[in-house]
C-alpha cells in the first residue's frame, strides 16, 4: 500500500504520521530531524520544501529519495517545479487556531497567542540556518511593530518547547538582529518628532521612556551605563590595529561591571517574579560570554590578525547585548517591575561601583525608601537585654541588635541558605563585598542567584552536604587581585540532622601579605 506523502504538512508531523519518514530526511543531510529538541521546535514550523531550499538540496532529489522508499508525494499548493520557498506551513497557535504561514505574505487575524507563535516561528527558522535576510522578509510583512515582552516571550516558549538553552543563546545576537528598527522603543527613540504620538502605543512604552530620563532611577543608571558602553565599544573598535587597542580593551572590560548588576538585580526577578526565565538564562550566558572572551584578548600574547577577528568579533556581540538592553531587556522591565522592587533596587544599587560614568544622579523616592529603612533598623539597636525581644540560645540570650552587630563584625560574608534552598540570611560586615547580594534574593531558591552555566555546580555541592557525603567544600579563586577562599559548610542541628548551607567568602590576601613579610 503507497503512503502519500503531503509536502505541505510540516516536517514534525510527517515523523509523527511515518517513522520512516525520519531515516529519510537523515539519509539527505538533515541530521538535526534525529534530535528530538529540534524536531519539537524548528520542525513544526518547517516544510519538506522549504528546508531543501535553506540546505541547498535539490527538491526534485528529495522527491526521488522518498519514491525509492516507497512514498507518493504530494505538494497541492507547490505545483510541479514550483518553489519551495512558496510552500506554506501550518501554524498551531495553541488556541484552537491553525494558520496557514505563506512565506513572505501578511498573516491576517492572529490574535496574541498567535502572534506569538508566529514571533517564535521566525526565531526558530533562524535557528534552523536559514538566512537573516529571507526570514526578515517575512517579518517585515507581518509585524510593523513588536515589544519587548512578545520577544522575550517567542525567545522562551522555543525553550519550553524542547530547545536547548544553549542553542538559543548561541542565536542572541541573530535574533536580536531580526528586531533592528522595529521594536516600539526603538522607533520611539529614534524619532523624536512622533513623541506625542507615542503616548498612544501603550503604558509599556511610555514607562520606559519616562523611566530611563528620572535621574537616578536603575532604569536611568542602567540606560546610560549601557550608553556608555556603546561608546567605549566604538572607540576600542578603532583602536584595533593600533598601539591603543589593548588599554581600550582594558577599559571596556568595565562592562563586567554593569554584566553584573544585570545578573544579580534584573535577570533574577524577570525570572523567578514575572515568569521570564527564557529570556533572562539566554542573555546571562551572553554576557558571560563575552567577559570571558575580554579576558582570554588580555591573555593573548600578540595582537595579529587572529587576535584582532576575535577582537571584532566580541565587540559585535557587546554592540548587539547593548542593543538588547535598550529595546527588549530594560522594556520589559519597565513593563514588569512594581514599583517597590524598583526602590528596593535603588537600595541594592547603592553597593555597586558605576560603570564608565561618573554619576547619575539621586532619585528622590528612592533616597526616601532607603532612609525609612534606616530609619526602621535604627529602633532596634536598643542595647537593653530584654527578655520579650531577645534572641534566647542554649547558651545566651542577645537581642536581635547585638546579634546582627556581632555578625557584621565578623570579618567574613557569610550567607544562609536552609534546607529548602531558600536564602534566608546574610550579614553586611560593613566592608565592600565581594560577591553582591541584593535583598530581592532573599526568601528565593538560591539557584537563582547564579548564572545558569554554574547553577549545576551549586546543585551539586549543596547536594553533597545534604546527602552527608561532604561537609564542607573549599573554592579558592583570584578576585579583585586577591586570593579569595569561599567555602561552604554542611549546617546541622544538635541530632545531626541537616538544616541548611553557610556560605562563608573569606578574603586571604593578609595572610599572604603576613608569610611574605
């Protein structure tokens, strides 16, 4: 009996429909249809057609490779000699809605799921190697327009759909790329004449632009930090080839600066509170990147022309995370951050060293907060033992006030973390800390606070301590031109029972300085 073959049908439910189907597409180069993350995510919105077309495999081959292994084949729609790029394949938004996608025409009458779909369609065919070039084509017909949160939300339902979050990151600057010119803030910006009319294109832009223009709001320091880093960006790309290049070089690694209060303030919160974790593990793991490939240019011990590609390599990577921030990453925050986690934000940032700029400025709301909160850790200093308010030991008894004094004084930073993988607790011992611990990471899974290459190892030791296999594991590492030793200890109650891991970062550079004397 013949099995016929629909080349309109998309190539995830053709494996579905014929096992065989699969050994096939492999036997003709495309090896990705074996994996079944690709197969869930580029493959539902691919054709037979349309994937001969990007991998520059003759249809009429294709044709024949099915006929040998018994297939007829279909392609009502295609026509005899037609092209594959004409072939058309079907959209399922999810919502009892299925579309017919005609490359490079306008899709009419897709409500918010289905934009969304068609959104993640685009990410997905870039992902599959197709061309910037065709599949803009296609988006330009459909969206004149788009925002952060469609984007960001496209980027994380491939991720939820099977693709690796590697795979993804390794496309940021692509997909970023597909967005150039028209995301609404961007237009905005670059149009001062219609900023009257942007009062019409919703809440979500008007907050970023009012946002990142209030002196002193993380929006504004963020927003000119990441200006700032444009700018150094382009005078370290002309230095290349010069005696210059590698002190320019040097002054953009400050960017690991502002990599970081993205990674501790704004990354955590998109995901664990508002649901972006797609998104935010996604461009984490860019930034980590390109601070790694900084360090491994300083490393180099010449500057020739392999040294000076990598070079513009990375600065191309630094430009398109700039461009990410100013119309996804800092949008879609203003479209989700409540007001009281900006001010606690304002709080956080008070930690933190500017980068390549000299101030800016106060934010009025926020100086208040943070003195209200001064103001609330002042009424509990009271020295007076007394006994309702005390903290009652098995050996002692100290008020919430002398304890937190003594565990500031410790000179060590020390954090909780309890046998829930909740952090819980950490002391400010009134030096400049090494690792950064924003307040909105308390009472959250304590994974969150780490970029997503090195959530893993965390799981892991913490797994070790629990489990009683270790009770302590020793990190040493070089931070700020200093030996550093962070260890984290097995807590465990009088039984023996195991109710949580401390987190102790000790700074070693006295006791070198002390055996070199």
């Amino acid at each position: 009996m013949s099995k016929m073959l629909d080349l309109n049908k998309s190539v995830h439910d053709l494996a579905q429909e014929f096992p065989e189907f699969t050994q096939v597409m492999v036997s003709l180069g495309f090896t990705d249809i074996a994996t079944p993350a690709a197969l869930n995510t580029v493959g539902r919105m691919m054709t037979v057609p349309r994937g001969c077309s990007i991998k520059g495999i003759a249809l009429d081959d294709a044709v024949k490779a099915f006929e040998a292994a018994g297939f007829t084949v279909r392609s009502e729609g295609a026509g005899e000699g037609s092209p594959a790029a004409e072939v058309a394949p079907r959209l399922d938004t999810g919502a009892e809605q299925q579309v017919d996608v005609p490359l490079g025409a306008k899709v009419e009458g897709l409500d918010e799921a289905g934009r969304a779909k068609l959104l993640e369609s685009y990410i997905a065919r870039l992902s599959s190697g197709e061309s910037l070039e065709d599949v803009r084509a296609d988006f330009v017909a459909n969206f004149s327009d788009v925002d952060a949160g469609e984007i960001a939300r496209a980027e994380q339902g491939l991720i939820e759909g099977g693709a690796k979050i590697d795979d993804v990151q390794r496309l940021c600057d692509v997909h970023s790329a597909l967005f150039h010119g028209a995301t609404r803030e961007e237009k905005i910006a670059n149009a001062e004449e219609a900023v009257m009319g942007s009062l019409t294109q919703g809440a979500g832009d008007l907050n970023t632009r009012f946002l990142t223009n209030l002196p002193g709001h993380p929006m504004h320091v963020f927003s000119l930090e990441s200006q700032a880093i444009s700018e150094q960006i382009a005078r370290t790309r002309a230095a290349l080839g010069t005696p210059d290049a590698m002190d320019e070089l040097r002054t953009l690694s400050q960017l690991g600066v502002h990599y970081a209060k993205k990674g501790d303030l704004l990354y955590p919160v998109l995901k664990v509170r508002h649901g972006y974790s797609g998104p935010s593990d996604v461009m984490w793991g860019v930034d980590d990147e390109i601070r790694a490939e900084l360090h491994a240019l300083f490393g180099a011990k010449e500057q020739d022309a392999a040294w000076r590609e990598r070079a513009e390599k990375v600065l191309t990577r630094a430009d398109e995370m700039v461009y990410k921030e100013a119309n996804i990453l800092l949008p879609l925050c203003a479209q989700s951050f409540s007001g009281d986690e900006w001010l606690q934000m304002y709080a956080d940032l008070k930690g933190y060293d500017l980068c390549l700029i000299e101030d800016a400025g106060t934010w009025g709301a926020g100086e208040e907060y943070c003195h209200q909160r001064a103001t609330a850790a002042e009424k509990g200093t009271d020295n007076q033992a007394d006994a309702a308010g005390a903290v009652q030991l098995p050996t002692g008894r100290l008020t919430p006030a002398q304890l937190d004094a003594m565990l500031n004084t410790i000179p060590l930073e020390i954090t909780f973390v309890d046998d829930t993988d909740i952090n819980r607790y950490w002391n400010d011992d009134g030096e400049k800390k090494l690792f950064k611990r924003p307040s909105s990471a308390l009472d959250r899974e304590v994974w969150s606070c780490h970029p997503p290459k090195i959530q893993e190892m965390v799981r892991h030791v913490i797994a070790t301590l629990k489990s009683g296999e270790q009770d302590s594991v020793d990190i040493w590492m070089e931070k700020e031109g200093e030996p550093v030793l962070v260890r984290y200890m097995a807590v465990r109650d009088r039984e023996g029972s195991y109710v949580g891991t401390m987190e102790v970062v000790q700074r070693m550079g006295f006791a070198r300085d002390h055996f070199k004397a």
